[in-house]
C-alpha cells in the first residue's frame, strides 16, 4: 500500500496508485488532524462570520445565511456548479483528480469532517470515479465547476465509472457499502475550491511527457545507428562545454544506449587519422541537426519536465482550497490558495516543450523517409516494389499533420484571462484549460512516436543491420517487432500505428533508473 498523509508524496508513489493500482492506506495522525480540524471549526463558527458558512459565495458573500440554512448552502454550492460540458474525463485522470483532492484534504487544513477523507479513499482503491466533464474551471477559485461533479459524487448523486460502465452513484454506493458524506460544517465549499482537477491531469500529463522523451532519446539513438553516424556530438567533452545539464543529461544517455553498437562510428578512424584525398564526399562530413543536435534540441525539454515536476508535485501535497483553517493557531486564514497559476504556466511550458519534441521526430521520419537526404534508404523506406508499393508514404501525412496541430495548441493558456463571476474573479489562470491542451499534445506525440518507430525498425530490415545494433536498442527492435512484423506488401497502417503506440504508452523505459 502507498500511505497518504502528512508525507510528501512523490511521482513514483503517484504511479504506483494510477498505473499501477496501488492501494492506498491514511496516516492515522494525518486522519487525525483532519479531526482536529473539524473540532476546532465547529467551535470556532459559532457566533462569528465566515466565509462560505454563514455567506454567499464569491460575489454573493455580501448576504448572510441564517443558521438554519447553512447546510443547505453547502449543497447548492456543489449542485449549482454541476454546470461542466464536454466529455467526461477518461477514468485514469478522473482518478488522479480524485487522488490530489484527497491528499489536500487530508493535510487538516479544510475543516472537513473525516468521513470525506475516508469516502474519497475508498473512491479510489475501490476505482468508483466521478464523471467529471472536461469544460467549465477558469482555475481561479480553482476547478470549481469540474470540483462539484467530483463533490456530486461523494454526496451520493450523480453518475460515475464503476467496471467501466457508466452508472448511477447511489447503486454503485449501495453495492459496494459505501455511505455517502453528510454536510456538518462547509463540506460542500471545501470540495469545490481547489486545483485537484487541474493538478490530477497535470500528474498523468508528466508521466506520460517523460516516457514521451525517453522513446525519442531511444528513437534518436536507433536513427544514429542506422545511418552510422559518429558519435563525437553526444561526447562528454563536447556537451560538457555547454553548461546546461539537461543537454548533457540527453548526450550521457545516448552514450549508455550506443556504447557497444558496432554501427557508430569515431571520426578519427575515418577522418582524422588517414588522409582524405576525395575532392568530393560522399560520406556526409557531418549529419543533420535532427541527428546531430539532439542533445540541444532535447535537452531543454528534460529540463523543463524535471522543473515542472518539482511543481507540479509541490502542488499536489499543498493547501489549495479556501479559507484554511489553521487550528493550531486558532485562525481561519482567507485568501487565494486556489488559484491554479502555477499548474497553468507549467502545462503551457510542457506543451510547448513536446510539440519541440514532436518536431523533432517528424523532421527525424522526413529524413528517413527521403532518399536523397539520408543515400541509404529508398523512397519512404518502402522494403516492396518501387512505383508498385508505397512503404511508409501515406503515414507520414498522418505525422505532419499531427505535428501542425501540436503546433497550433501550443498558444499559450496561462495569458489569456478572461474576467468573470460578476468580476470578482477578474484574473484567473485557465489552469484545467492548459492541462487538456497539454494532455491533447501529449497523445498526439504518441501517435508521431508510433509511426517514427515504424519506420526505424523497417530501416534496420532493409539495411539488414540487426546484429550490429546495440543491446538495449536490439532489445527495443526485439520488442517493437514482436508487436508489428516486417512487412513489405502494402496494407493499412492504422491498427499497426495503434499496436505500437499502446505499446509505447504501457512500457516505460525509465531511463533514470533503467540507464543506472
């Protein structure tokens, strides 16, 4: 089990629960606190005026609610801001929402009583997940709108995705034995403030972003070998005078890759230490930027995954909702904890840093697929009859055109506030907006991935290089063919495209660790 509590929970510790289901247990001091919390709110209301208990919301804080009324404000906060459009989002997200609400909740800073740090628990070791409709937070007051369908939930309303059908909360309650929450004190307001939505798509958008670049490192490596290049661009003495570390980072692990391949070349043996007497040469002297720079090209992208993981991970074990209740020194503190700028800004820079990735491997097929750049391949790496079979032909359209799109949603969200809710939230950070985006070029890359795959691993059979391949790229070969056969006849490459994407998105190379 993976415990959640008042430790920082990690990446890996996020994975273990959303890919690899995980149960998760609560700290008991942390379940504690959540009560010392709620104790501590109920008496601190009573005769004074808070926000959200005995006032409207947002704008509407101006009129007071009679103490009679107070629960039922709770739940028209969370019924009234069920208003969200869009598809639901997919479940493994829905159960990252879920996950980053509870590890806020359970912080004991929100006033809540303990039932709902159990209930949302249970939500996710027992995979019962809100449907929660993709449009609707401007991710000011946090995912507000996206936060009531979750809150809907655990008051036993709404729909959710039980064994993968969609179905009624109070029947899936009713068979598993699962009480919905009741409202005691500001349940309802405490739900809906926060950036969980945001943060949770952000969760799985980082850890598929950096399986995304371990495949391009690997796919950059294999297309090194294939056209034997030399390996003085991914040396240490040439990337240790450049002072970025990610740029050194992306060269030590291509050096681990190729070590023992019998295909990349060192410039001495052939340049240097035999005189050259060609006039002309054949041999390309050095290789294109899409083989020699990808140190440089990919380096700021490990650089900015690695920077937005430290946020995005701070984010996810803070307070985010509002006010905060700070028993320990007998206050309730109000302010803007909700406010999901640094989710916004760092999906903006993830995906603006995989559409660069992306880029990168389709000028990677480009070369592959034309012959007159690369002199060792034919016409779109086609392994049929030339003129009679296409090859790889009809997918790079699909690649390119991927690639535009990527390009086009890499306008930046965290710049285009739109003030709303009667101007009381008159700048916001459109957080939820920038993580769909980045989540929409994140698998768009999965598909350009796949194709660049293809191709590398038919170029190996054409060139019939199998055996001088290194090992951890002749594993990789290995693999990808066990999912696709070679295959010289023409035949549609769609279910062949979505074979080794599904592969690529379900093993992670890890190269961190698996490198070590």
């Amino acid at each position: 089990m993976v415990t959640i509590g008042s430790n920082y929970a990690t990446l890996d510790d996020i994975f273990d629960i959303l890919f690899d289901n995980e149960l998760i247990e609560l700290q008991t001091s942390a379940t504690q606190r959540v009560k010392d919390s709620f104790d501590f709110l109920k008496s601190f209301c009573d005769d004074k005026l808070i926000y959200g208990i005995n006032t409207g919301l947002g704008p509407m804080a101006q009129y007071k609610i009679d103490d009679s009324q107070r629960k039922q404000l709770q739940y028209n906060a969370i019924r009234s801001h069920c208003s969200g459009c869009g598809e639901p989002l997919t479940p493994i997200y829905a159960k990252a929402a879920v996950l980053s609400r509870l590890n806020n909740m359970i912080k004991g800073y929100s006033g809540v009583h303990p039932e709902v740090v159990e209930l949302l628990k249970e939500l996710v070791n027992q995979d019962v997940l809100p449907i929660i409709p993709e449009h609707g937070g401007v991710g000011a007051s946090g995912d507000l709108v996206q936060l009531a369908h979750l809150a809907l939930t655990l008051i036993g309303e709404g729909k959710v995705i039980y064994k993968n059908e969609i179905q009624p909360t109070a029947d899936v309650f009713k068979e598993l034995g699962l009480k919905p929450i009741d409202v005691h004190i500001r349940e309802g307001l405490s739900l809906i403030n926060g950036t969980s939505v945001m943060t949770g798509i952000s969760l799985v958008n980082l850890i598929k972003a950096k399986n995304l670049l371990d495949w391009s490192i690997v796919a950059s490596s294999m297309l090194n070998e294939i056209v034997e290049s030399y390996d003085d661009h991914f040396s240490y003495e040439l990337n240790k005078v450049k002072y970025h570390k990610g740029q050194e980072n992306i060269a030590g692990f291509m050096r681990t890759i190729l070590n023992d391949s019998q295909l990349i070349r060192k410039r001495h043996e052939h340049l240097f230490d035999k005189k050259v007497e060609d006039k002309i040469l054949t041999d390309k002297v050095q290789e294109y930027y899409s083989l020699r720079c990808v140190p440089q090209i990919l380096g700021p992208v490990i650089d900015t995954l690695a920077y937005a993981e430290d946020v995005i991970i701070n984010e996810f074990n803070s307070v985010n909702d509002n006010p905060i209740i700070d028993f320990e020194n007998n206050n309730v503190f109000h302010g803007g904890n909700f406010h999901g700028d640094y989710i916004s800004l760092e999906n903006d820079k993830m995906k603006t840093a995989i559409t660069k990735l992306s880029m990168l491997m389709e000028r990677q097929l480009n070369y592959m697929m034309n012959s007159k750049l690369n002199d060792i391949l034919p016409p779109f790496v086609n392994l049929g009859v030339l003129g009679l079979n296409f090859g790889m032909q009809g997918v790079q359209f699909t690649a390119t055109s991927t690639v535009a799109e990527n390009q086009t949603l890499s306008f930046p969200m965290y710049v285009h506030s739109i003030s709303c809710n009667n101007d009381n939230q008159d700048i916001v950070s459109m957080g939820t907006n920038s993580a769909l985006l980045t989540r929409k070029v994140i698998s768009n890359t999965f598909d350009v991935i796949a194709i660049e795959m293809i191709t590398i691993i038919q170029a190996i059979d054409y060139l019939g290089i199998q055996s001088k391949l290194s090992a951890y790229t002749s594993n990789i070969y290995e693999r990808l063919r066990e999912v696709v056969p070679a295959f010289k006849e023409d035949t549609t490459k769609s279910d062949d495209i979505k074979s080794i994407r599904n592969y690529i998105e379900t093993h992670r190379l890890d190269l961190d660790k698996s490198l070590v």
